[in-house]
C-alpha cells in the first residue's frame, strides 16, 4: 500500500461560493490540501463545466496533477438548481432535465468512479462525501422534479458505493440539506414564498453552510468506518425518516 509524507488532499467540487467554500475552508483549516472546483477557472481554482460531458475526466486529471498524484478524499458538491415547469416546450423541458441530471448526477458518478479507480489501482483508501438533498427523500416543488431525481439518484448511488467497496477501505457518506443559506437556495425562497416556508421547518430558520461544512468535514476526516453508507440529514426537522 502507497504512504506518503504529504498531508491528505480532497477535491471539492463546487467550492468557490456556499456550501462548497465553506467544506473548501473546514477542511484546508484541518490541514488537508484542498483542491478547488468551480464552473469557470479561477486563481487556486480548476474550472470545468460539468455539463460537458468530458469535463469531469479533465477535472479529475488536473485535480490529481494539483495534488502531487494521489487524492484522499473527494466531496461531490457542485450543483444546479434552477425551475423547470411542465408547461415549456418539450425540447425544452427535456434539455433542462438532462442538464440538471449530468451536472448534479452523472458528473459525480464519473467523479466518484475516478476516485474508485485510482483507490483500487493504489491500494488505497478513500473517502466519498456526496452533498445530496432532503429533496432526494421528500421530493420537491412542480417545478423541481429534476433536481429530486438528480439527488435520489445520488442517494442510491452512495449506499452503492458504500457496499460495493468498503472491503477495500473506500468509504462513502452522504449529506441531505434542507434549505440553506445560500444564493441558490435564497432564490427558491423568495419564490415559494420566503418566510412561510419556515413554517414548515420546525428548527425555525434554514440551515448554514458552515453547519453543512462541519457535517461534511466530519464525514471526510473523523467518522469513523463502521458509518460507510450513512445518509446524515441536515433539515431542522422538516423531513425525517
């Protein structure tokens, strides 16, 4: 099995804003090389735009030349979220889905395959921390069937992962956040009605990123191995199973 005396590195996919910036942050804080993602490059950033197809395959590259050959850890954060109602045009309705799904779905799976890969092939272990959604559980708004999918996939692709390799020392967790305060999230808010929403959510107000960071980072770095395959919800008891 390789060692090396370097610290451990993690690719962060999504970490240039909210939750992704905030694990970025917890983790560099614990030590760990981090390496950035984010949709366009940036100083200290990869940029890959993961709705194309061969996007992730070039980010996994660069990220493991970043890294001095060897990622530890790989945390599928990057996502869309954007309204798709049923009412659009067929083209376009369908496009919309297919975006949503690659960029928040099929990335992450050729991600995580990546990572396996190179686990495997080193004898080495590894950890996945997926960031999926209460909305992969509960469901989601008309206009969000999309993103459900896309998240409940994820979801099932983890427990996969989890039982598939745990034998090998791969690891795999995964993160259900309600609402958060982020801009992604604040937008859906302030479109189904901003404060009612809260209504619904017993805790009283939406989650942080760096409460999410805290939860992923743990995950990442401290859990210990017996809880390969959890799901860890983070919803202020909006939805719980």
């Amino acid at each position: 099995m390789e060692t090396s005396t370097l610290p451990p590195a993690a690719l962060v996919t999504g970490s240039t804003r909210g939750i992704g910036a905030a694990i970025a942050e917890s983790l560099a804080a614990r030590g760990i090389r981090v390496v950035r993602h984010g949709s366009r490059p940036a100083p200290g950033v990869i940029g890959a735009d993961l709705a194309d197809p061969g996007a992730p395959q070039r980010l996994w590259q660069a990220a493991l030349e970043a890294a001095g050959g060897t990622i530890d850890v790989l945390v599928n954060n990057a996502g869309l979220f954007e309204a798709n109602p049923i009412a659009g045009s067929d083209i376009a309705w369908l496009d919309a889905f297919e975006d949503t799904l690659r960029i928040n779905l099929t990335s992450a799976a050729q991600l995580s395959r990546f990572a396996v890969q190179h686990w495997l092939e080193r004898g080495h272990a590894g950890r996945i921390v997926h960031v999926a959604s209460r909305a992969g559980y509960r469901g989601d708004s008309p206009d969000h069937w999309h993103y459900a999918a896309a998240k409940g996939g994820m979801i099932a692709m983890h427990k996969t992962i989890a039982r598939g390799y745990a034998a090998q020392g791969i690891l795999s967790f995964a993160i259900t956040p309600g609402f958060t305060d982020t801009a992604m999230a604040g937008d859906y808010l302030a479109s189904r009605g901003g404060p009612g929403l809260l209504a619904d959510i017993p805790l009283g107000r939406v989650a942080t990123p760096d409460e999410i960071a805290t939860i992923a980072t743990f995950c990442a770095l401290d859990a210990p191995p017996s809880m390969t395959g959890t799901t860890i919800d983070a919803n202020g008891a909006s939805y719980v199973r």
